[in-house]
C-alpha cells in the first residue's frame, strides 16, 4: 500500500528512527498522550506510536465523565475518589473547552440499596475531598421538587434524591488536543504505527516498530519504554501487568424522548448507570460485563441494549424506549488491573489467589474492581502504565514522567501540566468541543492536515463524533469522503474502499 500520510506525519515518523529517544510511548489513548505531554514538557526526545488511529482504543469509548466515583466512595475508595476529584478540577482549568460542569441527579428508593440519608452524607464528603471546590454545592431534593424537575420518573417508593456536580468531556477530543500539545512541545507522534518487539541494550532499548500505511518496518532506539497500551497492556513479552477486561456499552438517543435537563442516576442492584445530556442527544450507560473476545472486535450485543433500555424504562416508564430509539453507540473495553507480576512471578492483586488466577465466577463482580492504576518498572527502562480511569490521565503521566527523570538521571523543570493550558483558544475554536462541530470542508481539512486523520472513520468518530451524533450520517460520511479524496488524492476506488469500512462500523 502506498504510504498514505501527510508528508509532514512521514517526515516524523522518519525522525523518530533517525535518533535515539528518551522514551518511546506505546500507545495514543488517553494515558500515552499524558505521558507524552508530560515528557516533552519536561525537555525528553519523546515519540509515541498508535497501532490505529489516535484514540482508537478505549479513550473513544467511555462514558465521558470526569469524575470522583460517588460509588468509589460507597466502595470506601477514599483516595481514589479525593484523587480523581482534584483531577477533574485540573482537566476543567486546563481545557475548558472540553470539561464542563454537570449536575446529577440521584434518586432514592427505599429498599434500593441506596438510602437518602446516605446519599446526603455521600455527597456532602463529595464536595469536601474536591477541596470545597467542586463545579457547584450538591443539594437535597424533595419528592415534589423532583416532580417539577423530572417530570415521568417513577415514584414508587421514592424517597427523594440528591443532586450533586461532575464533569462532561469528549473524551476523543481530550486524546487528539493532548496530542497536539504534546506535538506542540516537540513530542513525535504516529499513528498507524504498531510496535512489534523490543530488545534490550547496555543503556536502553530496540524497538521493532512496523508503519502500517507505508507498510515499511522501522528500527526505533530508546533509553525507556512505556506501555500504555490499554487493553493490549499485557500482551508484550516484558509487560508484568495482568489485565481483567470488561465491556461497558453506551446508547445515544434523542433527548426529545427523554428530556433530562441533568444527568440522572439509576440504580440496577450494586451498580448505578446514567443518562446524561449531550446537546440534542442523551447518553445511556454503561453495562460491565466480563469479556474474553477478540479484543478489535468489541461490539454493542442485543442483549446490552435491551438491558440498559430495561433500566432507563424502569425509572422513566412513560418514555418506554425501543431497540428502534438508538441514534449510536459504542462499546469499549475497560483494561482493569488483575495483577502484577515479578520477575517473571504473577503477583496476586485483585480476584486472584498466589497460584493463579481464580474461574471467571470466582472473581467477584466486574464493577466492585478497583480503577486504581499502577506504574511499574518490570525490566530497567521499561514501564508499565495501566489502569485508572480518563480523569487520572494527566496525574498518572506526571507521575510517570517523575520516575522516567529518576531513572535517566536527569534534572528537569517541575511538571506543568496541571497549570498550563493544553491549547490556545484559537487552536480551538469551531474544530474541539463538547459537541460536534459543523460540517464543513474547512474542519475536515484541519483535521487531515493538523490533526493526523488519514481514515474516513477518524474524522467520522473521533475527530468529530459525526458518527455517534448526526442521524444523517450515511449523508455525512459521503461529503467527508469527498473533501478527503479531494485533499488526500484518494482515486474512486479508494474512496469507495473508505466508504465500506465506514459502513462496516
Ligand atoms: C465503558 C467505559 C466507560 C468508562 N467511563 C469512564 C468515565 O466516564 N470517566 C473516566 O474517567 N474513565 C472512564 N473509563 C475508563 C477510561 O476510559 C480508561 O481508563 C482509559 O480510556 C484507558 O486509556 P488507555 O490509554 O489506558 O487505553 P486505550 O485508550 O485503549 O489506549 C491504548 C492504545 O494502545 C494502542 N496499542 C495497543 N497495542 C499497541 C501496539 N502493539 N503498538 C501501538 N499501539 C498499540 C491501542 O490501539 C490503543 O489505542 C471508562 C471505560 C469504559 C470501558
């Protein structure tokens, strides 16, 4: 296959082998772009590689939320829950433009699991382990003050509810505008671009890296590694993570169906899923259901759809949505910690026992699984990140880079990331955001030039999410496919190829 980038995305990616690096950082989703950011921020030749597109992975999958975890605290993860709170904070003052402010609504039932007056204390302890300083004060609210603000939820046994603030993100667009500033202070980024192999040397290491649009193998020499390969963590010989992976799914309907003008909690036995406002859209979610399929081929099922409808039905009977109600959807993969391992030894961690690892039923539930994450060193120079959620991303990469510092023995200016802005305004502006932008040929062809689009589906889903939003779509994906067969020099049969794997999606 003729090589397909940009001449200035070729042009990196034959820096990256001309010179040895600092550290290479194997995978672009949310975690290998903090790290990233973070390590050309600090002064380190820094190159990432991305075996698809930028925020293939995980990162394009979630839920969105930048979020403490009122279930965490349930669960007593105290630090967990203060860490992620301050963190949502942080993400908020660093790009405004994607993390807002978002009200929840949480109502009790009797019987449920989850008494008011729990809740009320809950929530109050939210507010305090954000410092005081979270997006709003969380509230009570009566039974009649619930009626008047969510007309058609069910109040059977209904207690009362409580309402309390987290963020909203794009979760895409975090990765892509992380990368830009990580591009922007002189980190080398490719995606397309799968790591193969390693060797070690007397003072770093030898990547076997292979470039899947020039279809060309490059040799990458780096004193670190860090594999922030998500799902995929465990899979590589020096990796010394042992994954646990669950599915969650994600519905989008229209918000005419379930006009909520808060996100709102609903309770399922021991777990909890949302509604939540997106523009002129809802997003229902998510399951957690143990998976052990082909990794690439993570999919909404029936059976997911008719279980998150079944809750939200149950809580609002007269929307009494239908399979046929779904605008979008996604499914993602969460890479939970299982275990660790030492020196070749698997170290018990969570749901194993010291000699292995417990039957599926023996585990425990997917969603009483910590999101703590964990940052080793398995071999010298080589780093495991993995874990944790979205809203950790830019703590997990600082205190990556701390001990990549240590290690190198380098002197460095404190980590910034926490203070300075990921982009100027203008950079922003009409091209990232909490929604969709317009469809123009102006923004598709920013993000072909700027923004390492080279598929169809990387403008459709993660440059824009077009794809979870527009009910047209079909009509979307053929004027995209057009401009970019225009700016790319596609020919008919390559633009009729895109449309395929669009549509296959
Ligand atoms: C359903 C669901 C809902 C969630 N909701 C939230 C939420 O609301 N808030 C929150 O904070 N967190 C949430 N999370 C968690 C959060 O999304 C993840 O923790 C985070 O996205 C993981 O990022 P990552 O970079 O580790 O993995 P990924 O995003 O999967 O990135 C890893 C990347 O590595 C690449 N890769 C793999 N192998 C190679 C290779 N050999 N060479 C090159 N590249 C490679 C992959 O292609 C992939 O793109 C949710 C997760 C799920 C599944």
């Amino acid at each position: 296959m003729a090589d397909e980038r940009t001449d200035n995305a070729r042009m990196v990616a034959d820096q990256m082998a001309a010179e040895p690096l600092d550290v290479l950082v194997i995978g672009g989703g949310i975690v290998g772009s903090g790290v990233a950011r973070d390590a050309a921020m600090r002064g380190l030749r820094t190159g990432l590689i991305e075996q698809y597109d930028f925020a293939w992975g995980t990162s394009s999958r979630s839920s969105r939320l930048l979020h403490g975890g009122l279930r965490y605290l349930a669960q007593g993860r105290v630090r967990l829950v203060r860490e992620a709170s301050v963190e949502k904070r942080i993400i908020h003052h660093i790009a405004p433009h994607v993390a807002e402010p978002l009200a929840f609504i949480f109502p009790s039932y009797r019987r449920s699991g989850w008494p008011l007056w729990q809740l009320r204390i809950g929530v109050k302890i939210y507010d305090l382990l954000c410092g005081g300083q979270n997006f709003g004060r969380s509230t009570a609210l009566s039974r009649r003050a619930l009626r008047d603000t969510l007309p058609g939820l069910t109040e059977e046994r209904l207690s009362g509810a409580v309402r309390y603030f987290d963020g909203l993100t794009n979760d895409a667009r975090l990765v892509i505008d992380t990368l830009r500033s990580a591009a922007n202070h002189g980190a080398l980024l490719e995606n397309y671009c799968r790591f193969e192999g390693a060797r070690r040397t007397h003072d770093g290491w030898v990547c076997d890296v292979h470039d899947t649009l020039a279809d060309r193998p490059l040799t990458v020499e780096t004193r670190c590694v860090v594999n922030a390969a998500g799902p995929w963590a465990d899979r590589f010989e020096q990796s010394g993570v042992g994954l646990r992976l669950t599915k969650g799914v994600h519905l989008v309907i229209d918000r005419e169906r379930l006009p909520v003008p808060d996100a709102v909690v609903m309770v399922d036995a021991n777990r909890i899923l949302f509604a939540i406002p997106w523009g002129e859209r809802v997003i229902l979610g998510t399951t957690d259901t143990d998976f052990d399929g082909h990794i690439e081929d993570v999919r909404c099922e029936d059976d997911d759809v008719h279980y998150i409808l079944e809750i939200v039905n149950r809580s609002f009977p007269q929307a009494a949505l239908v399979p046929g109600d779904v605008v979008g959807a996604w499914a993602g993969l969460r890479p939970l910690i299982a275990a660790a391992r030492e020196g070749g030894a698997r170290l018990p961690v969570t749901g194993e026992t010291g000699t292995g690892v417990l039957p599926a039923d023996k585990r425990g539930r997917p969603s009483d699984i910590s999101r703590r994450h964990i940052i080793r060193q398995g071999e010298p120079g080589w780093w495991d990140v993995a874990g944790g959620k979205l809203t950790t991303y830019r703590l997990m990469g600082e205190q990556t880079v701390d001990r990549l510092l240590t290690y190198l023995h380098r002197k460095a200016d404190p980590c910034r990331t926490a203070v300075e802005p990921l982009l100027p305004p203008v950079q922003v502006q009409g091209i990232s955001g909490m929604l969709p932008p317009e469809v123009t040929r102006k923004v598709v062809e920013h993000y072909c030039r700027n923004e390492w689009a080279v598929h169809l589906a990387d403008v459709m889903v993660r440059r824009t999410s077009w794809h979870h939003y527009r009910h047209d779509r079909s009509a979307v994906a053929e004027q995209v496919a057009g401009w970019m067969a225009d700016l790319l020099g596609w020919d008919d049969e390559r633009r009729a190829r895109e449309m395929d794997s669009y549509k296959a999606l």
